[in-house]
C-alpha cells in the first residue's frame, strides 16, 4: 500500500506485509522488487516500511 503524506513537506509512505504463517515464494521476492522499484519513481522522499517475516539465516528457503 503507497500513501502521499502533504503538508509543510510530504513524502510517501509505504507498508509491506507477508504472512509469517506462508512459505516464502519467488513471487515475494519479484513482487518485492517491484514495490522498490515503484518507489524510486517518486520525487518525494520514501518510507517503507513493514513486517516480511523472513528469517534470513534459515538455508531451507526455497526461494534463496
């Protein structure tokens, strides 16, 4: 979800979610790019943010 903030300034805001209780799929991570790649179109400044429930030092991701 994208959100313009204006006032004295503005931004954009961004959250990301993805469900701890799902197995993480390519199509997180080509969707995620996308989202980054979206985002650097604005001239506003960005906040993302969000929860994407990824444990990094796992090696049994599929997707990695």
């Amino acid at each position: 979800m994208f959100i313009r903030v204006s006032g004295t300034s503005s931004f954009v805001a961004a959250v990301v979610c993805r469900p701890g209780s799902t197995a993480v799929s390519e199509t997180f991570f080509d969707e995620s790019s996308d989202v980054i790649v979206r985002l650097a179109t604005f001239a506003e400044p960005v906040l993302l943010a969000g929860d994407v429930n990824i444990r990094p030092q796992r090696s049994t991701y599929s997707a990695t």
